[in-house]
C-alpha cells in the first residue's frame, strides 16, 4: 500500500463524480436524480480540500 | 538546501511514491475509500429507494471522515452537519411522504443502463489520463489552514483575500430560497364545496 | 491520527489531581515498546473497552435510577427485591432481554432493521470522545468539540428514521416521522444555546471552555442571558432525546411504542440503552458548558475557598453535575404532561427559538462590552 497523496484524493473525488453521472443517467425518479447530484457536488468539495492540503511546498 | 528538501520530500508524498509501508493510518485512508466508493455505486445501483438513502449516507459519512483523516476536524464537522444532518434527512422525508412504501423502483432498460455505464466510464477513463498527464504545480504559498477562526476571519474580511461580498451574496440567495419556502407553504388550498 | 491525545496540561504543584500524568506514562511505554501503528490500535482498543464499559455500567445505573426516581416521585418504594435495596434490578433485567427472542417482522426491510440500533449506538459511542470525564482524562480534544458533538448526534436522528421505515408498520413510521421533525426542531435551539456559551469563550474546545470557567462557572459568571439559554438548552435537549414531556415519538398512549415497536429482545436493549446513554451525554455537555465540567465550585479571588474545593476529586464534581442534570430531566419526565405535536413545534418555533437568537444577540453584547465577571 502506497502512503496515499494528492493523485489519491482525485482519483477518489473523479470515481465519484462520475458514479454519480452514472446515477443521473439511469434513473427516472427525482428523488434519486437528487442524490446523484448530491454525490457529484460532493466530489468537487473533495476536490477542493484535496488541492487546498497538498498543492503547495514549504517555503521555509 | 534546506528549502529543496523539504520540496523534495513534499513532492514524494503528492506524486504518492512513498515508500510501500502499511502504517495505521495509511490501511484507515483506505478503509474510508473503500467505504465511499462502494456505498456510493450502491446508492446508484440499489432499487430500494430508502436503501439508496442510506447507502448515500454512508458515502457522506465516508466523505466525512476523509476530511478528519486529512485533519480538516471543522470542515468534516460542517460536512457532517449539512448533509447528514440536513440532506439526507431532507431526502428521507421526501421519500416518506411521496415514494409508496417498500415498492421497488421500475427496472431500467438495459440499452439506457448499458449507455450509461459506457458513458461514464469513458468520461472517467478520459479524467484519468489527464491526470496521469498532468503534473500538478505545488504553489509557493502555504493555503490557509480551514480552521473555525481562520474560516470566520475569510468570511467576513473586506481587505484583499476577504470573502465578504460573495458571503453576503449567498445570504441573499438563502433568503430568496427561505420566502420562496414561504410562498409555497402559504398557497392556500382550493375550496371545496 | 488522533490516538490518545492527552488535554489538559496542568501546572507543577497543583492540589487537584490530573490524570494526565498516568496516561501520558503508559503512552511513553507503548511508544518505546512497539511500533506507531500498533500504538495507535493498542490504544484505540484501550478507548474501546473503557467506552464499552462505561456503556454497561451507566446502563444499569441509570435505568434503575429511573426508576427509583420514579417511585421517588410517586411515593412508591419502587424495585427492592433483586440484590441489596434492589441494585440488582438492572442486571436482572439485562438478562432478561438477553435471552429474549429477537423476531424481525416479515414484512420488514432486513438489513436496515437489523441495521439501525447499531447505528443508535455507534452514535452513542462516537459522542463519548470529546468529553472530558476528570482532569485529563479525555478521549480526543478536538478543536471543535461542541460542534462535533452537535454535528455527531444529528446522525441520531437516522437511526431512528431507518428503524421506523423499516419495520413496515404504521405505529413505526408515524413515530419515526414525528421524532424527525422533533429533532430536527429542536437541533436549532439546542445550537444556539450552546453558541452562547462559544461566544462567551471564544473558542470551541472543550478543554478551553473549561479552564475559562476555573473563576466561577459561566451560569453564574454570565448573568441572566446565560440562564435562559441553560434553561432553552435543557428544554431542546429533553426534546432531542425523545424523553417525556415530548416523548411524541413513543407515545404509547397513541403509537404503542412509536419507532421501536417490532423491535424486541437486545435490538430493542440497544435502543433503549442507547437513548439513556444520550440523556447522560446531553447531561455531561450540559454540565461541561455551563457548570464548568470537572471544574470546582470557585468563587472569583477567593484563594482559600477555591484552595478548600479543589481538594475534593475533579471526576466527583463531574459526575455529580451531570447527574444532577439528569435528575432534572427524569423529574421532567414525572411532572409535566405530554404535549401534542402542534404544541410541541408551536413552542420551538414560536417561542424558543425567537427567544435564543435574541438571547444569542444580547451575549454577543455580553461579551464584546466584557461585562461577564
């Protein structure tokens, strides 16, 4: 197992997303349209936080 | 020296080429993963509606607790807060007073199913590579910490780098979205003779 | 990771005792002993047992302080035959339950029915960590423990949902919904009562809130806004565990048993287990915000009182605070009657929650003029 990293969190964050898009295609009913979205948003929330704690160098 | 050090040892962990231990930490980042993802493709898959919702929670849950593991406790906290406390709550109670109970969702075809899955796979293989691609640039500056005190001061700080107008401007899509909730409970009933 | 962080670093040549010492010792050894990871499972396992065990013990004592309270209350002499002054009564009752037969109706969902009391108490489980039982004797100190506990205990409010939908019943169902909506409510000025409290310390650590109390407790440092939010704060908490006067949720009068009616045997003890573990951590928070947690009774300046206090044992002060608090709730239980649904939201909506953000105002006044002691 590898010490996980930036590439860790997007991979998460992007299987995410796109298993919502799956979500958002198959289903006819707007209460699971719902939580689809609601996995989508969340993915990009994840991206934020991932990118906020690891994009950047000590400067000391 | 001292700076391309600790450059170095950054870049180690964000290329995520760290040497193959399995320390605590590293198998709980995993299991949290695991969960998500997995409680995620069930909340998409599973033809149980309420079951999706819980399946949904858990994700969030997972989500969750990526964001302690990260040891963002405040963000997690809020996360937990929003969507646990609010959404899926939210989403539960619509089911209950418009989905019949225990009946399970009308199978889709297997030509939609089969697109779908086709469809997001592509965009997900297409991602990937891009981020295989792509190498990230570590920006110079250290972020700013999302702690409560630090969060606060950003909400409110009309210096440069404050987020006082979009923070007003979301108050005031809150309250459009609070008098429209009013509007719709207010609607008086059709009289009946 | 967090493992067993320790709080509170008390000062060389305190009277009061601290805990710190004894567990930073076996957290030295364990480090030198084994290796990180295994530190942190030996002492997630440690945290573990204690928490299970403290479950167990404040299981019993609080069921059979009920209803010894309750006898109390009603001039009745209440369980007296199983063990010395009926101590026993609790066990006897576990064991009962035990070997009940756990049925699960045939309509029912399964796996979320089976699910939800173990959701119940993993909650339960996962409020003990923030709280600070003595001096230095803490779980985890976060940096934001009230608001973790807020945020933690709303995924209460799931169980119990899950557990009425899933029994595929209507007593069930109507139970959990009421309870939903109950919850919900009264979340809001439960918060905010607790946000007087943040405000006027400016901070959300547990530990902070305590040691910002080490003069005098807030109730009586806060003047008469503090009050009201104590009194707003153990009206939503009474509502937020589902305990009579607002036990809507399993009026048994009208729903049987609300949204545990199918459950019986140990799914139904982990619910009922879990629900006065709530009422004990509602209590123990209530106590940690306004009464100074471990903190003893200390008056302003005066050293040889506040000297004279601190020799009588931080856990003693705790304990007693919170069961204190949890007298009150349970003499709630035995005085008012119960209200309807339409009282119960009239009076969150209406009056509590106009009345603590108000409340809130005039602290954040309190507090930005320094007119607290």
């Amino acid at each position: 197992m590898i010490e996980p990293g930036l590439y860790h969190m997007l991979f998460i964050s992007t299987t995410l997303f796109f298993i919502g898009v799956y979500g958002f295609f198959t289903r006819r009913n707007l209460v699971t349209m719902l939580m689809s979205v609601e996995l989508i948003l969340n993915s990009v929330n994840l991206n934020f936080i991932a990118f906020n704690k690891y994009l950047w160098y000590d400067n000391e | 020296m001292k700076k391309k050090k600790g450059k170095k040892k950054k870049k180690k962990t964000l290329l995520g080429r760290g040497e193959a231990i399995m320390s605590g930490s590293t198998v709980i980042f995993y299991l949290l993963a695991a969960i998500t993802l997995v409680s995620a493709l069930l909340a998409v898959t599973t033809r149980m509606i309420f079951r999706a919702a819980i399946y949904l929670l858990f994700a969030l849950i997972g989500i969750a607790g990526i964001y302690f593991w990260l040891q963002y406790e405040f963000i997690a906290a809020v996360q937990i807060i929003v969507y646990v406390g609010g959404i899926v709550v939210l989403i539960i109670f619509s089911i209950f007073l418009t989905q019949q109970a225990g009946e399970q969702l009308p199978k889709q075809k297997l030509g939609r199913q089969l697109f779908a899955a086709l469809a997001s796979f592509c965009g997900l293989a297409l991602v990937m590579l891009q981020l295989a691609q792509h190498a990230f640039v570590e920006t110079g500056n250290k972020a700013i910490e999302p702690t409560v005190a630090n969060i606060g001061t950003q909400m409110l700080g009309v210096e440069e780098g404050g987020y006082s107008l979009p923070f007003e401007v979301v108050s005031m899509l809150l309250l459009a979205a609070l008098i429209g909730c009013i509007v719709i409970a207010l609607k008086s009933k059709p009289e009946t003779e | 990771m967090p493992g067993l962080p320790l709080s509170w670093r008390g000062n060389e040549g305190e009277v009061m005792w601290s805990l710190t010492n004894i567990s930073s010792a076996i957290h030295d050894w364990l480090n030198q002993t084994f290796n990180p990871t295994w530190v942190m499972v030996i002492e997630m396992v440690i945290a573990g047992i204690a928490v299970i065990g403290l479950f167990a013990v404040l299981g019993l004592v609080l069921v059979l302080m009920e209803r010894r309270v309750a006898a109390w209350m009603q001039i009745r002499l209440g369980p007296n035959r199983v063990g010395p002054f009926g101590l026993m009564q609790s066990l006897a009752d576990t064991l009962k339950l035990l070997v009940k037969e756990g049925m699960t109706p045939d309509g029912a969902d399964k796996f979320l029915f089976n699910l939800a009391p173990f959701i119940a108490m993993m909650v339960a489980m996962l409020l003990m960590a923030p709280i600070a039982f003595a001096k230095g004797f803490q779980l985890w100190d976060m940096n934001i423990g009230v608001l973790y506990v807020t945020a933690i205990s709303s995924i209460m409010v799931i169980s119990i949902l899950m557990a009425g939908w899933a029994s595929n019943n209507k007593y069930s169902l109507m139970g959990a919904m009421r309870s939903g909506a109950q919850i919900v409510s009264y979340e809001l000025s439960a918060g905010l009562s607790i946000l007087t409290i943040v405000v006027l310390t400016g901070s959300l650590n547990i530990t902070d809130i305590i040691n910002a109390q080490a003069d005098g407790w807030w109730i009586f440092k806060g003047h008469i806004p503090v009050i009201i939010s104590f009194v707003i704060f153990i009206i939503a908490v009474t509502a937020e565990t589902n305990r009579a006067p607002f036990d809507l949720a399993e009026a048994e009068s009208e729903l049987t048993a609300g949204f545990h009616t199918e459950y019986s045997g140990m799914k139904f003890a982990l619910f009922f287990l879990a629900e006065y573990i709530n009422v004990f951590i509602v209590c123990a928070i209530g106590a940690t915000l306004f009464l100074g947690g471990w903190m003893p009774f200390h008056i302003g300046n005066w050293e040889a009182f506040n000297h004279v206090m601190d020799y009588i044992p931080s856990s003693v002060w705790f304990f007693g605070k919170t069961f204190f608090l949890i007298f009150v709730i349970m003499w709630f239980r035995w005085t008012f009657p119960r209200l309807r649904i339409d009282q119960l939201l009239t009076l969150e909506w209406k009056y509590l929650l106009p009345i603590s953000m108000f409340n809130l105002l005039l602290v954040t006044a309190l507090a930005i003029l320094g007119w607290h002691f």
